[in-house]
C-alpha cells in the first residue's frame, strides 16, 4: 500500500500541509488547478501588518518541495470510497489511492459587480482590492492614475445579506488599512477615506497600523455605508455615503475607489461535498466535526481540512492549521495502519 | 286539472324559510344603507348620478349578468371552475325565476307571498299535461339538475380542488361550514321534497324517476311534510348564516358593481366603497394561488385573510397582512370580483401613526430660492470636493435645515436651469430623462438609457443627475399620503419648469407614480420601454436581432399596474429571439424585491425570488430581461443565467 495522501489546493495551506507530510514520510500528492502554486498568496503584494511581501513568505514556501508530486491545471473529477481508503481520480488521466484527503480550497473573492450600485466595470476608477495588490505588483492599471482623492469601501459582499454573504471575511479590515497606508506612500498628497462598518482589528499590531493610518498617514476614516456611487460629466466619481457618527448624509468626488471584496467558499465546494459526502455550511464553507477542539477534523473518517477551506483565516492561521492537518493526518494512518 | 291543494296558502313548514327570508333582506337593507350613509357627500352624487345614466344602467345589469351569475372570469380560469360556479349560480336564479314566472302564470294573487313561488308544487296542484304544465315542469328539473351538478362538483372540489384549478383552497370559519352544508342540502332536499309531487301531479326527467326510485318513501303521504319541512329548514339555515359568512357576497355584488361603475375609489379600509368591497369577497381563494408569498405553505397572508381580518377589525394581524405585501397585485388581477386588494391595503397603512414622520416642505423653500442665482452654487460645486449635500430628500431631512437651505435649494434648481439652457437646442420634442433613485443604484440602466438616446439623436437632458427628489412612490406605498405628495408636487416644479415635453422614466415604479399621481399637462410621460420601441418602430434607433434567446419579465407596476405589455415585448424581439415564460403578463410572478413589501422577511423575499426565476427559465433562455431596475438586481443576486436590462439587450444589439 503507499503512503500517498492527496491535498486538494496549492494555496499556502496545500503547501505547507504537503511539505510537513513529506517531513513525516508520506508522498503527498497536491493538486492545484491553477497553473502555478500559492493561490492568493501568489498574487498579493505584502501582507500586514509587518508588511512582509508574499513574494518572500511564498518562496520559502516552495523552496523544498522535493518528494511532493505536484499537479498543475488539474482538478479533481471523482472521488469514489473503498472500504477503507479512497480513489481520487484527476483530469490529468492520473488517479491514485489513498486513505487520507485533505481539503485545502481555501476562498474565492466576492464578485463586486455584484453590488452593482458601487460600479465595478461599470465606471472606469473603480478597482477591488485584488486589482490594487496586483498595480502594486507592477501591473499596469489604467483606472489608476494621480488619483487625488481615493476612498475604499470596506465589507464589499461580506457581512450583506442581500449579496448572500453574512459572515465578516476577517482580514479586509486590515487588508483596507495597510492598503491606504501603501497608496498614501504611493500619492502622498491625496486624500484617502476609509467607509467603514466597524473596524475589527483583532490581531497583534493591527490596532497599531490603524492608528498609524490615522496619524502618520491622515487617513480620513469614515463611519457609515456607501449608499451609491455615479460618475460627473468630467469621468470623476461622486460617492454618496451616511455618515453615521456625524449623522449626516456625505457626497464626494474622487478619483478611485478601491472595493474591498470579501471572502466566500468557492463553487467548486459544492461538487466536492457531493463527492465526499462532507456537506458545507450556510456559507459554502466546510464545517470541522468540531470546530473548537480540532478544526482539521470531518465527519468523515480520512477526510480532513485545513486553512480557508473552513472560513476566512490570516495567513498565519492559514499555515499553522496545514500543520497541524499534517499532525492529524499523520495520527489517524498510524491509527487505522497503512 | 289546476287548484290550490292547501287551503289559505299557508302551512307551517314555510316559517322557517320565511323567516330568514325576511332576516337576509332586513340585514341587507341596513347594510345598505349603512354602506351609503359612509360614502362621503360627493361619492353619494356620483353614485345616484350614475345609476340614472341609461349607459351605467345598460353596464352595470351586463356586468350583474355576466359576473355574478355566469362568473365569466371563472371560466376564463378554468372552465370547471367556471361551470361550477355558473351552474349553481345561474340554475339557482333560474329556479326562482321559474318559480315565479309558474306563480304569475297560474295564480298571480298569490305573488306577494314571498314563499309562495319557493313552495309553488307543495301548495299548487298543476297538471303536467298541458305543453305549458310540462314545459315548466320539464326548465324546473332541467336547472335543478344544472344546480346538482354544480353541487356535485363543488364535493368534489372539497377533495380534489386541483382538478378545478386550484392548488389551494380557502380555510373556512366554523359558520361557512353550517352555510356550505346547508347549501348543499338545499337541492337534494328539494327534489326529494318535490318527487312527492310528482307521484300526486307529474313531474319531468328528474322528479319522476326520484319519486319511484324511493317508492316505498314516497308512497307514505306523512313523509310529504317532512320533507317539505326538511328543505324549507335547509333554506332556513342557508339565510340566517349568511350575512356572517362568504355568501354574503351574492347580495353585495350587486351593490358593489354600481358602485364600481360610478367611479368609486377606496378612501378608508373598512368604510363604504371599501366595505361593499369587503362582503363582495367570495372566499374562492383563487388569491392564494395567485399570492407570491404563498409558496412552500398555505399563505395566511392572502387577500382573502386581510378581507377576513378587516371584517373582524383584528387591529393586529390586519395590519400584519397589510404591512407584508409586496403590492404586486397579481391577486386582484385574477380575482373574479376584482377586489382592490392593494387599495385597500394602502387604506389601512395610510391610517398607521408614525412617531416621526418626513416633513418635505423644505423643498418648496429650495425651489423658490434657487430661482434667484445659480451661480453660487456653481462657486461651492467647483471649490469643494467634499460636500455634505442631500441628494436624497429622506436623508436631508436629518439634517439640519437651517443654514444649509440656501445652498442645496440652489443645487437643486440649477437642473432646472440648465435644462432651460438647453431647450434652446432641442428639436420638437424634448425629453426629460428622470432615472429614480433604484437606477441610480443600477449604474448600467442609466448608462445603456444615455447611449440609446445618443444613438438615435435624441436631444434630452437629465432631470435627476447628481441632485435628485424621490418620484415619492415609496412614501406612497407606505401610506404616507402627505409626504408623498409634498415630492409631487416638487418634482412637477421642475418637470414643468424645464419645458419639457416627454418625461422619460427608466424603472417602473417611478413610471407608475407619475402616471397615476402626477398631473403633468402637456408632458407625456413615457416608460422607456414605450420610448425606444417607438424609435425603433420609427427607424431613429437602429437594432440587429441577435441569436439569443431572451425571456422577459414583466415587473409588477409596468404590467398589471400601467398596462405595459407589448412594447418591450416588440422591441426584444427585433433585437433576439423571445421565449416564453411559464407565467407571464398579467400572471407574471414578482422578483420579490418589491418596494411595497413593509415587512416581508430577507429570507421570505429570497424563496420568492426563487420561484420566479425557476418560473422564467423554463423555456431555457439565455438571458432574463427585466425592465425595472429593482427586478434587475433582485434576481441578479440569484440568477444562475444572466440578467439584463432591457436598454442593455438593446444597446448590446444595436446597428
């Protein structure tokens, strides 16, 4: 029998999980239907709030992946259970039995032409935060240009019922933050403003950095919901929005307007589930069997998750369960004997 | 050959039936006048005044006729539906009819008995071998066994209403029960009751065969009175539950077609027009079936609840089933009666006590002021980039007034003003294009609105970019009457200032407003849809057809509300294939992001949606059009397929 184990997802989580397998003597088989590894880690400028760049942390991820078979542009068409293990059959033709699979889908963005009333794709100064990540990256972006007044708008289909999404993605509080300070650092006259809900920042330093927004940076927080967005005669965005501290209705022109897209399941969670047998929650998410005392753990013997394929996670969150999936990984084979 | 059988025309058993007689007619004469002395002076002038009309007249006995004995509209449904209801309707009639007719024709002293005719083979003796004696002994079994078999369908719509076309069926009261059994009775009783006869005189094809089929019954002459005691109670019971049951819609009808003839609107809930409204409801329950709310359950918030409540005056669940419709007034587009439901609706909202309620008047003083000069606020536009400026009226109004009423009163007129710039410009006709608040929130429909308009030339301006008042539909459909109209009346300022000669309204809600509560002389207020299909008809606009399949959903207050149903129907075709949707036109489901809904749950108003989309997909389209903004980003949030607006379909095949 081999020692295969099969992580569905190149992301950060799918890596490390894979390597510590490595380390632990299986041959781990990682599937990513991308053309390259690393998922959103790969497309991300720097992280907060060390602003460490991604670029930095993904290839120290990638570094040693000797003894890890990696599929690119593959995915998985079928998962059929044996008595005891499972066959996992890939679109590269290739399949292979294993007693362990461990999910590591993570999330895709929120499609913010959804929220059709902020504009995306409609105006030409209206990005999401993926966009801004990859002009930091260097790519061009023609909707970015000496933009004079800049404003993000945080919870971008997250926490909105009517885009189908109640639950907070975590990290674009943060991720809004240290994108105003880089803009800020980019075109240090504008003016930027952050249309907030409520800001949550629960991690270590993350309070810090938005303090440092505020009085390093200027940047103009602003409590309240954008309620539209159009465009004047000159191509400039007008912004309406509540200001509920003030209590008072707001307009603004600007210039750019940065959508902070939240974090959903992706589609792809659905099939899956079918396959395994693991149903995903309300939000498309996977649930842990117990999501407090193991958060690696299914309800289905050999089945296990790690990083976002549970919910919006930090990156190092994100690393630390690929981990501790491996840990878990590694216990129950020795428990049921390969 | 023909003599009176019972000496003095009288017997006992006929109380029972004489009595309740005597109670529906007294209970209907005070409603009556109870209904009357509601409508105010005016609705009271109109009303006598159009039943003197010799037109009115002709009308109103037409629609009597067709509504509430033939239930034309019940037939149009389903013919079973509508045969049931007809045959126990109309034979019933015709049973009287004849029994009167027999009365006049034998023994026409006797007609100011008001038993008598009922009761005519119990006290008459009438030979059934004259032609005259058999023709009527022959139309008398015919109807009565017309009225049976309306019965025996109505039994068999107790158990399988489905086959009838309805899914659902109304829950009864206690006493609409005592009066459907008592009706049904009636007829089997009365043949019984008159099978006695036909052993002593004659009968015809129903009576003859039922006196021998129960001989040994029959043969007992004892058994006669209690038979005719048996159907007189049966009637008896039937009219004295009847003025607190459904059935009260056979008198009320006839007073409520005059009533609509003349012109009469819905002024409170539960008073005059709106009572007559109330007991015409027959409780058919073809509402419910109608009602998008009622989808995975039996609805109890269908209009044939409200009017329940209403007539109870339950306070709360009344308002609970006014506050939660989405307004989408399918229910009273099918409903045989055609009761207002949405009017009444709007009635008992209007009545609702708010805490705090919007006061617009500011927006008189903006427009006066801004008459003066607009050329400060072309200084405050040009030197700020930020602006704590109201382009909606529902949030001005938290702020403070006071010192900002100068400035935003001169933002808002310089719309005016710069469209008086422009009419120099403009040809004959001169659009105004009003977007509304819901496309404001839909960028797209603006967007693809603006290119048709370029592509075909037309010069127009906007009368809501950038500043813009509510058309006031919302406040309207929450019953803030007042309120609503303060908005009018300052949205006809500028609409009339700027000399414009079509008003062009691109979502359906603020269409409607503008249709039904504006006065706008000399303007014509035009859907977009009207528009561009008129332009296209004309040669002005320009459209390929396309390969693609479209299906279209008519939104509530374009359709059933204004009429709209052809034009965006025409124009999608020229620039697409159409297919058709399971329900469509005036039965078009609602997207279920109605503005009218005051309560309806998020949850609720997704299952909604759900079903009008499995409802417009099932001729596999590969896009929905929709021509409302609001329908657009309701079911773009869960359409698997795309969704587009209509002015997108045509800008994406334009020439």
């Amino acid at each position: 029998m081999t020692k295969n184990v099969v992580v569905i997802g190149g992301g950060a989580s799918g890596i490390e999980a894979s390597r510590r397998l490595r380390d632990l003597g299986y041959s781990p088989v990682l599937v990513e239907k991308e053309d390259h590894l690393g998922g959103h880690l790969a497309s991300w400028n720097r992280l907060f709030p060390q602003m460490i760049p991604a670029k930095d942390i993904l290839k120290s991820l990638t570094s040693d992946m000797k003894g890890i078979e990696v599929f690119l542009n593959t995915e998985v068409i079928s998962i059929n259970r044996l008595k005891d293990s499972y066959v996992v059959k890939f679109s590269n033709g290739l399949s292979a039995q294993v007693k362990a699979i461990l999910i590591t889908t993570g999330f895709t963005l929120f499609p913010a032409q959804k929220k059709q009333e902020y504009g995306y794709g409609i105006y030409d100064r209206v990005i999401t935060n993926a966009d801004l990540e990859a002009w930091f990256n260097g790519n061009k972006d023609k909707r970015v240009t000496d933009p004079q007044v800049i404003g993000f708008v945080h919870c971008v289909g997250s926490r909105d019922e009517k885009a189908g999404n109640r639950q907070c993605s975590k990290v674009c509080c943060a991720t809004a933050v240290k994108q105003a300070i880089e803009i800020k650092e980019k075109f240090p006259d504008a003016v930027v403003y952050c249309f907030y809900m409520d800001l949550r920042m629960f991690g270590r330093g993350y309070e810090d950095m938005y303090l440092k927004a505020q009085k390093d940076y200027g940047i103009r927080f602003l409590r309240g919901r954008v309620s539209e967005v159009s465009e004047d005669i000159n191509g400039r965005l007008v912004v309406k929005a509540d200001d509920t501290l003030l209590g008072k209705p707001v307009k603004i022109s600007m210039d750019l307007l940065v959508l902070m897209s939240g974090m959903i399941a992706p589609e792809s969670n659905m099939e899956l589930s079918k396959m395994l047998k693991v149903l995903p929650g309300e939000d498309g998410f996977f649930s842990p069997a117990n999501a407090i005392s193991n958060p690696t753990l299914s309800n289905r013997d050999g089945v296990f998750f790690a990083g976002a394929a549970t919910g919006p996670k930090t990156m190092p969150e994100t690393l630390s369960e690929g981990r501790a999936a491996a840990l878990e990984i590694d216990s129950y084979l020795k428990r049921v004997g390969d | 050959m023909m003599h009176e059988r019972v000496f003095g025309s009288f017997d006992l058993f006929v109380l029972p039936f004489l009595v309740g007689m005597v109670f529906v007619l007294l209970f209907c004469l005070f409603g009556l006048l109870r209904i009357l002395y509601q409508l105010s002076r005016e609705e009271r002038l109109k009303f006598y005044a159009s039943l003197l009309n010799p037109a009115n007249i002709i009308k109103n006995l037409k629609d009597i006729f067709f509504d509430c004995l033939i239930h034309v509209k019940l037939w149009r449904r389903n013919p079973l539906l509508g045969y049931m209801h007809s045959s126990i309707a109309f034979g019933w009639f015709m049973l009287i009819v004849l029994g009167h007719l027999e009365t006049w024709f034998y023994i026409p002293e006797r007609m100011e008995l008001i038993y008598y005719p009922i009761f005519f083979r119990y006290f008459m003796q009438v030979s059934g071998t004259t032609v005259g004696g058999a023709l009527f002994f022959f139309l008398m079994d015919f109807f009565l066994l017309v009225v049976l078999s309306g019965i025996g369908l109505a039994v068999f719509k107790r158990f399988r209403s489905r086959a009838l076309g309805m899914k659902r069926t109304t829950r009864l009261t206690l006493l609409d029960y005592v009066a459907l059994y008592s009706l049904w009775l009636i007829f089997p009783l009365r043949w019984i009751a008159e099978g006695f006869t036909a052993g002593v005189a004659g009968g015809s094809f129903m009576t003859v065969p039922i006196n021998m089929l129960l001989s040994s019954f029959m043969k007992n002459p004892e058994n006669i009175t209690i038979a005719w005691w048996a159907y007189s109670m049966a009637l008896s019971i039937f009219m004295f539950s009847l003025p607190f049951t459904r059935y009260m819609h056979i008198p009320t009808e006839i007073l409520l077609i005059p009533m609509r003839n003349a012109g009469l609107k819905v002024r409170r809930h539960n008073k005059g027009y709106a009572l007559a409204q109330l007991y015409s409801c027959p409780s058919c329950g073809v509402c419910i079936d109608a009602c998008p709310m009622g989808l995975h359950r039996r609805s109890a918030d269908a209009t044939v609840y409200m009017v329940r409540q209403f007539k109870r005056a339950n306070q709360a669940r009344s308002l609970e089933i006014a506050e939660k419709c989405l307004m989408c007034q399918k229910c009273s587009s099918l409903c045989p009666i055609s009761i207002d439901a949405t009017e009444l609706r709007l009635a008992f909202r209007s009545r609702q006590k708010y805490n705090i309620l919007p006061d617009f008047q500011y927006l008189k003083r903006y427009l006066a002021l801004s008459a003066e000069d607009d050329s400060a606020y072309a200084q405050a536009q040009n030197g700020q980039t930020e602006e704590n400026s109201s382009g909606n009226p529902v949030m001005a109004v938290v702020s403070s007034i006071g010192s900002k009423v100068k400035s935003i009163g001169q933002k808002i007129m310089s719309l005016g003003s710069s469209s008086k710039e422009q009419q120099e410009n403009i040809g004959s006709e001169k659009v105004l294009y009003y977007a509304g608040c819901m496309t404001s929130l839909t960028p797209v429909v603006r967007e693809s609105v603006e290119k048709l308009l370029k592509a075909s030339g037309v010069e127009w301006s906007n009368m809501d970019s950038g500043r813009s008042i509510c058309c006031g539909r919302p406040l309207f459909l929450s019953g803030k009457m007042e309120q609503a109209r303060q908005l009018v009346e300052a949205n006809s300022e500028i609409i009339h200032n700027s000399g414009a000669s079509i008003l062009l309204v691109s979502c359906a809600i603020c269409y409607r407003m503008f249709k039904e509560k504006y006065s706008l002389e000399g303007v014509r207020v035009m859907h977009y849809t009207e528009y561009f299909n008129e332009l296209i008809k004309e040669g002005r606009l320009k459209v390929k057809r396309s390969a693609l399949k479209y299906v279209y959903h008519d939104p509530c207050d374009l359709g059933r509300g204004c009429g709209i149903y052809e034009e965006p129907r025409e124009a999608i075709e020229r620039a697409g294939h159409l297919v058709k949707a399971g329900k469509e036109r005036k039965e078009s489901i609602c997207c279920g992001g109605s503005v009218g809904s005051l309560a309806l749950s998020y949850e609720e108003r997704v299952h909604i949606t759900e079903h009008s989309l499995e409802n417009l997909t099932v001729n596999a389209p590969d896009c929905i059009v929709t021509a409302c903004p609001l329908c657009l980003t309701t079911y773009a949030k869960q359409s698997e397929i795309k969704v587009e607006d209509f002015a997108q379909v045509l800008v994406e095949n334009l020439k």
